[in-house]
C-alpha cells in the first residue's frame, strides 16, 4: 500500500504528521493523521473523532501530543468518512453521510460499495499500522470522542483480540435508542432493525461481548447531547454492572461535549492505555 506524507511538524520532539492513501475499504482516497514520539515507538492508539470531524480535529484540539511522548506512544486519526462522493442524501445534514459514517459497514445502496469504515478501522487501518509504522499487531489500542467514541466501543467490543484497551469520551452508547443512531442506521443499514445491535455497544455488551481489560469513560454533566438523550450514557454503565464487564465510568460535573472537555482528561486516557501498551 503506498501512503503519501502531505504535511510533517516536529512536535516534543516527535512528529506530528497528515498522510493520504487508496483505501481498498471505501474505494476512495482516505486521510488521516498521526503523532509519532522520538525513539521507540512502544505501541499506537487508534483515534475515532466524532461528527463532523475530519482527521485534523484531534491531532490540533486535544493536547495529546506531549503524554504520547511521555509514555512513547503514537497515535493515529482517520478520518471520519469517505469523502468526494455524492451519493443520495450524503450531504444534506450534519449526522449523516459526510463526516458522519458511525464506522459501520453499510448495506444500503450507494453507501454499501464505499461506507465500509468498520472494516477500513478494524482490518485496513490496524494492517497499516503495522506495515507502515512498524507497530506490533499485540501493541494496538482504541478510543474516540461521541460518534467515535461509539466507533471505538463497537469494533473494541467485537474485535476484542486486537485491541489492547479501549476508551471513550462521551460516546453514543446505546444508538439504537437515540434519534442520532436511528436516523444514521435507518441510512446505512436499512430498515430490519435486527441488523443494528452488533453496531451499538450496549447491545453487544448485553448479548456477550466482552473485553478482558477494563472500559474508560469520560462523560461530561453539562454535555447537551447528554441531556438531550443522545447519549445515553448510564445504559452502557448498566448493562456493564449486570454481566461483569469491567468499566472506569467518569461523570465529570460542568464539562460539556467539547475538545475543551478532551484536552482536560487526554493525560488520563493515554495513562489508561499506556498501561496495556508499554
């Protein structure tokens, strides 16, 4: 696979990088980004950045750069779905198509041949880590933010022999009960509800998914999409408690959903996974 570098910073001493490829997943050019410490690189997160996003809004907005070098981490950012299409609706609202993928494997027309972000994350990107930056396939881990945070929780949960740890700031949690989630798998997957559970990590913790290492969550109080219901953050907290899955659930008074929010409790995060990785 050929991968372009398009732009490189020096950052703590490591580097702070944007690439392109052609992506055998969605079958078009993707972009993403990554921090790369100075030295040994003792193992990488993956970032799923949430609605509207692109591969820019973390590896700028979050701080993370300075505690990946202090524990020799890398961190990579993919983008948040294909882009240069213009299939039907993929540009019409902010929680569907463009920027809004839910890192699912679609089904419906149009979507199917190039929404296929489950699979880009789960096997595509885990593989470049691998052969371009020379991260051990035992040495990789998983988080992100809201739509990415639902990402992380999904693929961690099912891919749960890839991935070391997983965490999540204010994730989507339960979408097939929130009008985010609805409308988003109604576009991608159709309209046989029985086909979204293996998309919404509640379910899956509910119908025996498991991880053997314990789930981070940060969840800020103040956040609207949480009070709006979009989250429904106690659900995945619940269903956790009933079956035995071990999860650190955070409930942060007066935070919101913002990168503000994310760059306060970063270091935590990269700890929690440095803990698995180093």
């Amino acid at each position: 696979m050929e991968v372009k570098l398009l732009k490189s910073h020096k950052t703590f001493e490591g580097k702070t990088q944007f690439w392109e490829h052609d992506s055998t997943s969605t079958k078009t050019k993707m972009k993403f980004s990554t921090f790369i410490p100075e030295g040994l690189v003792k193992g990488c997160v993956i970032w799923l950045s949430g609605l509207t996003c692109t591969d820019e809004n973390f590896i700028t907005k979050a701080g993370a750069q300075k505690y990946l070098a202090e524990h020799q981490l890398m961190v990579i950012c993919p983008d948040t779905s294909p882009r240069g299409l213009q299939l039907p609706g993929e540009h019409e609202s902010y929680d569907f198509g463009s920027g809004a993928s839910f890192y699912v494997d679609a089904k419906t027309p149009g979507y199917a041949d190039h929404y296929r972000m489950f699979t880009y994350i789960s096997e595509e990107l885990f593989d470049l880590i691998q052969t371009q930056f020379q991260v051990p396939k035992n040495k990789i881990s998983i988080m992100g933010h809201s739509m990415g945070g639902h990402g992380a929780l999904v693929i961690g949960l099912r891919e749960n022999k890839k991935f070391q740890s997983i965490s999540a700031f204010a994730p989507i949690v339960n979408p097939t009960q929130c009008p985010w989630g609805e409308k988003a798998f109604t576009g991608y997957l159709g309209t046989d509800k029985s086909t979204w559970s293996q998309y919404d990590a509640t379910e899956l913790v509910r119908s025996g998914a498991r991880h053997e290492n314990s789930i981070l969550v940060d969840q800020g109080l103040a956040d609207e999409f949480y009070e709006k219901g979009q989250l429904l953050t106690p659900q995945l907290e619940k269903a956790c408690l009933e079956v035995g899955q071990s999860i650190e659930m955070k409930y942060r008074g007066d935070y919101d959903h913002s990168y503000y929010f994310i760059a306060t409790f970063i270091e935590k995060h990269i700890k929690h996974h440095a803990k698995f990785l180093t």
